[in-house]
C-alpha cells in the first residue's frame, strides 16, 4: 500500500483541488457558450425568418463573381435553382434578359472597383416581378471588393404606381376639362384662398369686370359687384365661418347696364371659397311682370260677379275677392288669417252657406280631396236655404293649391223656369193661332206645327210626326193649289229663309177658291218659320174698299176740278170790280166825296184779300206744286227779306216788334224763287194772325254745309194739341186762331200751302207750340 507523505499528500489535494476547479471552471465556461451559441442560433433563425419574409433579399457578389443569394430572390428572378455565378442570373428562357445582365455586370464591377453605388430597375423573364436593385460596396467582413446588391420586390408598388398614375393622369384631364369648363362657362366664377383674396377667376368675370386678362383681375383684386350689407366678401366670409354654401342676391353694373346678380358662395375642403354668379335682370323682371299680373288678375277677379276663391298647396286661403267675401258672409280680419280649408268650409256652415247634408264630415273630405284628386277640374250644384242655387267649380292649380269658383245661378234657374213656363205657354198658344205655322230646319225638315198648319194642308200625323224634307212636303200639298206646278215655290221659300237668311212672302190660291198670304221668316237659330194666314175674307173687303176708294179718288177729282173753275170763274168779275174800284179811287169818275173814298179803298182790299184768297185755293187744288216749280239757284237771304217786307206794313198797323235777322251761313239752295218766297210769306202771316197788339215775331234764316234753315216765332196764344196736330191739313173744319184779325187768311190756308212749297222742294217743316207761350215754326231747305 502506498503510503504519500503530508506535503504530497497536500500537494496531490492541491493538484486535485485544482483539477476540480478547472473542470468546473470549464463546465461553467462550456454552458455559458453552449447558451450563447442557442441565442446566436436563435438570433440568426430570427434573422432568416426576418430576411425571408423582407420584401427585400440580399445578394452578394463576392470578388471571384460568385454568388450568395437564396432561394426566394432566385424565385423573383425566376430562376428554378440558385446561381452560383453572376452570369447564372440569365439562361435561355428566365431570368435577366442579356441587355439587363450586362448592365447589371457593368455596375457591379464599377462598384468593386471604385466603390460606386447603382441602382436600377428590371422587370426578370418567366418572373411577372418588377425588381429593385439597388448595389454597393460590402463591408471588409463579407470580403474584400465584394458588392452586396439589395433587391426589392416592387411589383405590387409598381401596380399602385402605375393605378395612381393612371388616376392622376385622369384626374389631370378631368382637370384640365372643368377648367376648360369653368372658362367657356358664361357665368362670372372665381376662387378665393383662404384670406378670401381672388386666386382665379374665369374669362366672363375678367369681361364682367372689364379687365385685361385674369391676372390683371386677381392681381388687382377686381369685385364683380359694388357690396351690399357686410361689403361684396360678406358672402364669402359667412360660407367660410359657417361651412355652407350662401347665396344673395346683389346690383352689379355690366357692359354699363345695372344688372340682378345672385351670387352663390361655396366653401372648400382646402378651406378656400369658390363662388359664380347668375344674372337674374331677366327673372327678377319676369317674377315683377308675375306679380304685377297677379295683382291685376286678383282686381279683375274683385270685378266679378262670381265668387272667387284660391288655397295655396298648404290648404290656407292665400286670396278671395269681394264676391266671395259678400256670398257667404265672411270678415276681412278673420280672412286674414289665412284660415285653412276645412276652416273655410265650417264658417260657411255656420253661415249657413252650405247645402244641407246628413253626414256634414264626411262630406268636407270628399271636398278635401279636391285638391289630390286625378279626374281634373270638378263641378256641381249647391241648392242653398232661401233659394239660392250655386254653381261650384274646383280647380287644381300646378302648384298644389285650389282654386274655388262660386257662381250665383238663382237668377239664372228662376230664368230657366220660367223659360219652361213660357215655352209651355208658347206651345199652347202656337197651337190656337189663327194662322198656319210650321217650323223647317236648316235642312230642310219639317221641326214644328200647330193644328191648324195641319188641318190646312190636310195631312195625318204619321206624315208630318215623320218630319219630311220640304221637297216632299211641297209635292205631297201639290194637290191643293189651285195652280199645282207652282209647289216648288215653297221649297224655294224655305231655302231662302234657311240658307240665304231672307224673308220672303207672297200670296197663294188654293183649289177651293181659298187665298192665303205666306212667309218665310229666318229665325235666330237657323230654322224658318213657314206662316199661312187666310185671307179669303180680307180679299173680297179689300176689293170693296178699293172700289169705293176709286170712287172717292174719283168725286175728290171733281171737286177739285170744280174749284178750280169756280176759282177761274170767280177771278172774272173781281177783275172787274177791282178794276172799277181802281178807276174810282184813280178820280176817272170825278172828285168822289171823303165818305165815298173809303168806301173804294174798302172795296179794294177786300178784292185784294179775295184775289189771295183765290190764288190759295188754286195752289192747293194743283195738288202736284213740284210739276211748275221753276229750279234755279236761290238766294234765301233775298226771299226772305222780300217776305218780311210783304208783311212789314200789317206788323206797323198791329204795332207788333217784328225783328228779321239773316245770317251769311244761310248761302244758297235750289229751287222756285216765287214758290219759297210765298212759303215764308204764309209762315210770317200766320204769325201775325197769331199774335195781339203789341207782340212779338222773330224771323231768323241761318244754315250749314247741308241745309238752309228758316224760323219764324211768335208769343201768341199758341195752340191746343189737337189743332196743332191738324195745322197742316189742307181742308179743315176749325182755324187754328180763333179770332181773326184784319189781313189773316180766313180759311187758314196759309200753313199747308207752305208745307206743300217746302216738301216740294224736299225740305221739311216743323212746328212746336204751347198754349198760352207761343210757337215756333221752323222750315229746313236741301241745298240740293
């Protein structure tokens, strides 16, 4: 047994105590670098996980042209396995093409040699990728005049680049069109930045403002219209406070014209504001002209006599007029609280004004629905308490509302009853006329007749209830003239009543011996009345009084023959005795005392008077003055001068103020001298005679362009109606002046003659008298 002394023992226990420790010390050391090398490994898996899902792979080019790259960058460049040289990044059908190789060499052999960095961007075969390069001199640690080449999958970045830039570029031309939009508009537009100062405006704002171009009208600041409340940004500034669009409506003086614009203002997300303007000139004129007519057709609707009344699309009453106010009883203040349809309805009822009805709600929405109703325009009756009968008509207006008619027809059914009643009153009557009546129609068919019109003709009812043509009513009554070829006279009549609206008649013979006298009349309504009234009995009277008419024509003949002789005869001896008397009065007889003087001065005048008297009585008995007028041009001013001194002596004997006063307008007429003169004569003689001692006589002769006019007046007693209205006659049993003064004409023949002179002439006269004032008495001569 071997036996170790203390100091190898403690030497062996050191040496041992040693080893322990450098085992443990190199166990400590093994597991401190066992744990470091999991984390590294952990570290480099992380690493690759990372460079594996990286969208961007690394490729080392070492100096020798090898490479180092993995799989997934040989799949991006399409590549089946992974290149080993450089060279190996193309093949016959994937990867680079030759020309992106040999850029892709050139730039990696720049890069080893002076260290310059590339990039570029290939777009590999058989790889659909778009690739990234982007390359560089590698740190000392991957190796001297190494080149690390980074490559980026891009293509999803090349899509998004390719889709924004199609998206630009459309957005580039949807600009460049509302540019082009905004210029060609005819509307003034501008934009605003967001010191609401002008940055662009259109080519109609730079005329609008009468710039040179659109710089010169932003640069200046040029407004489109003067301002207004808050000046012209206030729009703007409130569009831009509040983040809505504002409108207004402002003056604006254009090409010198004051001009409406409404202005709109609009904010933008890039916090500016866009703005353009409309000219309103035109619809402000327009809504002017509107409301004028409105108010012109709401006073004319005043005018009415129907009751008008007009609901807006609300169902309130924006307008009724006077009528309507009147018809149902309604107040101005309650109407101006534009009341509501139903409203309206209920104060008629309460006024009475509606038709009674069981179900009154019911009723007011039937009503209601006229204002949604499809079927148009309503009408229908309203029979009211008390008579009153209403014809109410609805209609929709375009903008919703309703407009109300109320037309008071009571007038109108009392009219049309008793219409009924005098139609029925007509028919009666039509059938107990004495005459024959029947009615034809415009064409030419047989409407009406009475019994008689029947019975005349002889025809049964079936014939006339079939209402025949006149031709065929004309050929069936052919039998019963008394000359049957002339029945085509009363389709002619007809006709003419019917189509030539022409009354005609005559007279027919039936073969009975009967006459009758016909007519046909047009009526109003286009028909004709065909009339038959027997005259059988009128005939044989009318022939007895034309036959005692002859013979009285024929006794006036005589007599007025033996006036004329008598007139003749009685001339002889007054010539004689006139004669005579003159010879006396002359002293051929000797000197006569004074007593017997007068005597023959009386014998004198009295043939004068009975020579007048005699003259007279010849003029009447001529009857036909005309045939010995002598027509020359006649100087009435002359005649009547010459007249009024005729009488100017018997006026001084009466001591009556005669006054004469001839105007120049009374010119000249046509006529006999002689005959107008003595028609002037009689008048102012008349006129003696009518007036007292001490009266008055006015003569006045005037004329015009037409006539000559001659007036003679007097303030006598004038006359009663009766022998006024008889002055004129020829042959009179009463004088129209009671009492006859020296020198009037006793059989008061003075008048008529006168009216035979001037009607002779064509002239008319005229008298006007009153009892107890006087008369006047005034003649109107043609001037041809």
């Amino acid at each position: 047994m071997l036996t170790l002394s203390a100091p190898a023992a403690a030497l062996v226990g050191v040496l041992l105590f040693l080893t322990i420790l450098g085992a443990g010390a190199a166990l400590y050391y093994g597991l401190r670098l066992r744990g470091s090398a999991a984390a590294h490994r952990a570290t480099g898996s992380r690493a690759g996980g990372l460079m594996a899902a990286a969208p961007v792979q690394a490729m080392v080019v070492l100096a020798d042209g090898r490479l180092e790259c993995s799989q997934k960058l040989a799949d991006w460049i399409g590549l089946s396995a992974v290149p080993r040289y450089l060279a190996e990044l193309s093949d016959e059908e994937n990867g680079l093409s030759a020309d992106d190789l040999n850029t892709l060499q050139a730039d990696v052999t720049a890069a080893q040699r002076s260290g310059r960095a590339f990039a570029h961007a290939f777009r590999p075969r058989g790889s659909g990728r778009s690739l990234w390069l982007r390359g560089q001199r590698a740190p000392e640690t991957l190796g001297s005049a190494s080149v690390i080449v980074w490559v980026a999958d891009q293509t999803d970045a090349q899509e998004e680049i390719a889709r924004l830039t199609g998206e630009a570029g459309a957005l580039r031309r949807a600009f460049e069109a509302l540019t082009g939009l905004v210029e060609a508009a005819p509307l003034p537009m501008w934009y605003r930045d967001r010191d609401l100062r002008l940055a662009m405006v259109n080519t109609a704002y730079v005329d609008a403002v009468e710039a040179r171009d659109a710089a010169d009208a932003v640069s200046r600041g040029l407004e489109l219209v003067d301002g207004g409340p808050g000046g012209p940004l206030a729009g703007a500034v409130a569009a831009r406070d509040e983040n809505a669009p504002q409108d207004r409506v402002l003056p604006a003086t254009i090409g010198g014209e004051r001009r409406a614009l409404r202005l709109h203002d609009v904010p933008l997300s890039t916090g500016g504001v866009a703005g353009y303007a409309v000219d309103v000139e035109e619809l402000e004129q327009a809504h002017g002209a509107q409301r004028r007519f409105q108010d012109a057709q709401r006073a004319m609707l005043d005018r009415l006599s129907a009751g008008v009344a007009q609901f807006g699309p609300d169902r309130a009453l924006s307008f009724c007029n006077q009528p309507f106010r009147r018809l149902f009883a309604m107040r101005a203040e309650w109407l101006a609280d534009r009341p509501e349809f139903d409203r309206v309805l209920e104060r008629m009822r309460e006024a009475n004004r509606l038709p009674e009805v069981r179900d009154f709600p019911a009723w007011r929405a039937e009503r209601r629905a006229w204002f949604t109703g499809t079927d148009g325009d309503s009408e229908e009756a309203w029979h009211l308490s008390g008579g009153t009968h209403l014809r109410v008509v609805a209609q929709q207006l375009p903008d919703g509302g309703l407009l109300l008619i109320f037309e008071d027809r009571t007038e109108q059914v009392q009219l049309a009853s008793a219409r009924d009643t005098l139609l029925r009153v007509r028919t009666a009557t039509f059938d107990n006329l004495f005459e024959a009546l029947g009615v034809f129609a415009a064409d030419g068919r047989l409407q009406l007749w009475n019994n008689r019109f029947r019975l005349l003709w002889g025809f049964d009812e079936e014939f006339l209830a079939a209402h025949p043509r006149v031709d065929a009513f004309a050929e069936a009554a052919a039998h019963k003239l008394a000359t049957p070829g002339r029945h085509s006279l009363i389709g002619d009549l007809v006709r003419s009543a019917t189509i030539e609206r022409q009354q005609r008649g005559g007279r027919v013979g039936f073969a009975d011996g009967r006459h009758f006298e016909f007519a046909a009349v047009p009526l109003p309504d286009g028909n004709a009345l065909f009339t038959m009234l027997d005259i059988s009995d009128s005939r044989k009277i009318e022939r007895a009084l034309r036959d005692r008419t002859e013979a009285l024509e024929e006794a006036d003949r005589l007599k007025t023959a033996f006036v004329a002789r008598m007139s003749y005869e009685l001339r002889t001896p007054l010539t004689s005795i006139s004669g005579f008397a003159e010879m006396l009065h002359g002293g051929y007889a000797g000197e006569l005392p004074a007593g017997a003087s007068q005597y023959v001065e009386a014998i004198l005048d009295s043939s004068e008077r009975l020579g007048l008297l005699i003259d007279d009585v010849l003029d009447l008995t001529r009857g036909g003055a005309d045939e010995a007028l002598e027509k020359t041009q006649v100087d009435v001013a002359a005649i009547v001068r010459a007249a009024a001194d005729t009488v100017r002596s018997q006026a001084g004997r009466r001591r009556v103020d005669f006054a004469v006063e001839v105007q120049r307008s009374v010119g000249r007429v046509t006529g006999d001298p002689r005959r107008l003169r003595e028609s002037v004569e009689h008048l102012l003689r008349h006129a003696m005679c009518a007036v007292a001692e001490g009266g008055r006589v006015l003569l006045l002769a005037d004329g015009n362009a037409a006539r000559a006019r001659v007036v003679v007046s007097d303030d006598g007693g004038g006359m009663e109606p009766e022998a006024a209205s008889r002055a004129f006659d020829r042959f009179r049993d009463d004088a129209p002046i009671a009492a006859a003064v020296a020198g009037d004409r006793a059989l008061g023949l003075g008048l008529p003659l006168a009216k035979q002179f001037v009607e002779a002439h064509g002239g008319t006269i005229s008298l006007l008298t009153e009892p107890g004032t006087g008369t006047l008495m005034t003649v109107e001569l043609p001037r041809r």
